[in-house]
C-alpha cells in the first residue's frame, strides 16, 4: 500500500504510519520456522529477518513489492504492484520471499515408494525445477479507523505459468496497553495453470503420469504482536496459518497446511 506522513499502512510488518522519501530499514532476530507442506521439501528456519522499505511520492518498494500510486486518499488506496510469485518458495530454499517473509536441481527420476499407503505420494526432490515468476497486477486498500480491507489480482508476466492469482483480505490494527495487535484474515485464490504448473505433475515426471490439480480458494489467518521495549526496540511474535487442503489432489502434499512462525527481538534504524 501507498503511504505518506499520516496514513495508515496495510503491510503486516510495518507500522501505520510512515514518512516518505527516506529509506525504512528494521531487523527481527530471534527464532523462528516456516513448514514446507511438501513431501521432501525442507522446513525454512527463520533467525534473522530483514525489513526495508521505501516510499516516493508515487512510487514504492516494500520487502520485495514493487509499486506505483495511482490513487490515494485517507480511505482509498489503488496500486500497480510487481512481486515475485510465492509459490516457489517451498521449492527454492533462498527464495526472497522466505527472506523477506520475516525471511537445487531437482532430478528427472521418479521415487518408488513400498509402503502402499503412501503410493500416491511424491518427493519434489525428484520432479522438474520449478521456475521463479514475476507477477503484476493492482492491489486496493479501503481503510475505516483500524480495520484495513484489500484486494488484489496479479497476473504472471514472466510466462512461467501463464495464469492469476488473486487475495481478499482484512486486517485489524489495536493496543491492548502497550501492546499492538494486528490480527489478519484472508482467502488466496489460484488459478489452474498456477496450481498445475507448481503442485501438478508433467508427463514424465514420475510413474503417475500427468496430474492436474485445478484451481483453488485457500484461506490464511495470521496474528502479528509487538511489545516496545524502548523507541527502536521491541519484543516481537508472529503466527500464521495457510490452509492447502483444496490441493489434496496434489500428490505432493505430506500436510495439507503450512505455518509460519516467529519470536524474537526487532530493532528499528
């Protein structure tokens, strides 16, 4: 979301307000984990996380999201944005959504499993690499006092999987003393080809052949929790929930959910 000296900010890791034309640079270290919900794929521990940000008058990169300001006023928000899809986080370890979040050749073989319960399920270690995606859409904000209510629709413009995704989502910012809360709530929407290109399988890939899994609504909850310690020091926790259970079509699913979470200490230059 666009933001200038006064307006509130719809980013689950920034605060309301910010000033504009300098740079925003916080770190959180502490401990930390986001489960990888695929078979062979690796958890992604979380120990230091980086947080830059900076906003022009229109223009504005925030933890990885590139974007411009076509509308902004106190409730109404519209951005053009750009931001790497985060799919293929849970195939690339080093992927920058896992550093910005608070942070390997696959071979063309097929894994034989014994055991017959799990005849259907497959390794990512053994399917094609998956590619990273640019994505590009619009994003509008509407904002009532604290609650923070947002849309988006980005489409791939690398070509990768050559479909959309889109999100609706509402966020709450309040104090319970000197605490502050930001509790969030939401539904993601993936298209077809999004959901065939990272969780399908390829004729060849392994012995099952080619699976489709189709589209998809997944919703998310998450909570993020600072506790000021001084001007630039706070105690911070963060927990969020993503739901994967429509893709249990997907032979690479061990779980049909993947977590995020966090505790630790940030500090604010």
């Amino acid at each position: 979301m666009r933001a200038t000296q006064d307006s509130n900010h719809a980013d689950e890791f920034t605060e309301q307000s910010i000033s504009i034309n300098q740079w925003h640079l916080s770190l959180s270290a502490g401990v930390g984990v986001i489960t990888n919900p695929l078979h062979g794929g690796d958890n992604i521990p979380l120990v230091v996380i980086p947080q830059v940000a900076f906003y022009a008058k229109q223009w504005f990169f925030d933890n990885g999201r590139l974007g411009y300001s076509f509308l902004q006023t106190p409730k109404h928000h519209l951005n053009l944005v750009t931001e790497l899809n985060t799919e293929s986080r849970f195939f690339i370890d080093w992927h920058p959504k896992n550093i910005f979040t608070l942070q390997s050749s696959a071979f063309n073989t097929q894994q034989v499993i014994e055991d017959e319960s799990e005849a259907r399920s497959v390794n990512i270690n053994t399917l094609h690499k998956r590619q990273l995606a640019l994505d590009a859409g619009l994003a509008y904000h509407y904002v009532n006092e604290e609650h923070v209510f947002s849309v988006q629709a980005l489409h791939d413009v690398t070509d990768v999987y050559s479909g959309v995704r889109g999100a609706l989502q509402w966020q709450y910012h309040t104090l319970f003393g000197q605490l502050k809360i930001k509790p969030t709530l939401g539904i993601n929407y993936k298209s077809s080809e999004l959901n065939n290109y990272f969780y399908g399988l390829k004729d060849g890939e392994t012995q099952f052949g080619k699976i489709d899994v189709g589209s998809s609504w997944q919703p998310y909850a998450k909570i993020d929790a600072r506790w000021p310690l001084s001007k630039a020091d706070s105690l911070r926790f963060h927990i969020a929930y993503y739901d994967y259970s429509a893709m249990d079509g997907s032979p690479l699913f061990e779980r049909t959910y993947s977590m995020t979470a966090f505790i630790g200490f940030d500090r604010t230059f």
